[in-house]
C-alpha cells in the first residue's frame, strides 16, 4: 500500500510540473501576441496620424484664407455687414418671441 502511495504522490507531483511548465508556455505565448498586438496597432496609429496631417493642415490653411476673405469683404462693405447682422438679430428676436408665445405651459402627469 505504502509502494502505491508514493507512486500516487510521484504521478500528481509530476502532473503538477507538466502543468506549470504549459502555463509557462501559454503566459510566453500571449505576452508575445499581446507585444505584437500593441506594436501592430501602434504602427497603424502612427500611419493613420501621418495620412491625417496633411489634409488637416490644408484644411486649416483653407480655413484661415476663408475666414481672412470674410474679414476683408466684412471690412471693405462695413454698413452692409452691419445691417445683414443687425437683420439676422432681428429675425432671431422675431422667431424667439413668437414660439415662445405659441407655447403653452407643459402639463405634467403628477399634477
């Protein structure tokens, strides 16, 4: 009986190293996916930044020449530019005033 228990205790103890020695394996195997992982999509970041950069710097150039002409044509018609602003505050007011009063009070299922 004593021969079977240490062969018991043999057998679990080596079952037990085999199992550690696979998670050992599976922890080196996804470390190294995971490392591939990070650096795959790091790269694809980077490509992804350095596509975008142009076209966001061209869009900001394009936006400031816009934006440099309005001011120009804002500067050069100074009576137009303040009567169409004045006008679009006007229309503003007017709509304001009118839907807030064509609206009832809200009525409110707890009352």
């Amino acid at each position: 009986m004593a021969a079977t228990t240490d062969d018991i205790r043999a057998s679990v103890s080596k079952d037990i190293a085999s199992l550690q020695q696979e998670v050992s394996r599976l922890q080196k195997m996804i470390s190294a996916q995971g490392a591939e992982a990070y650096y795959e999509v790091r790269d694809r970041a980077g490509k992804a930044y350095e596509d975008a950069l142009p076209r966001a710097k061209g869009a900001v150039a394009q936006i400031r020449a816009e934006g440099m002409a309005a001011a120009g044509a804002a500067r050069e018609h100074a009576a137009a530019t303040t009567t169409a602003l004045a006008l679009a505050g006007a229309i503003g007011f007017l709509a304001g005033y009118l839907f807030s009063g064509s609206q009832q009070p809200p009525h409110h299922w707890w009352r």
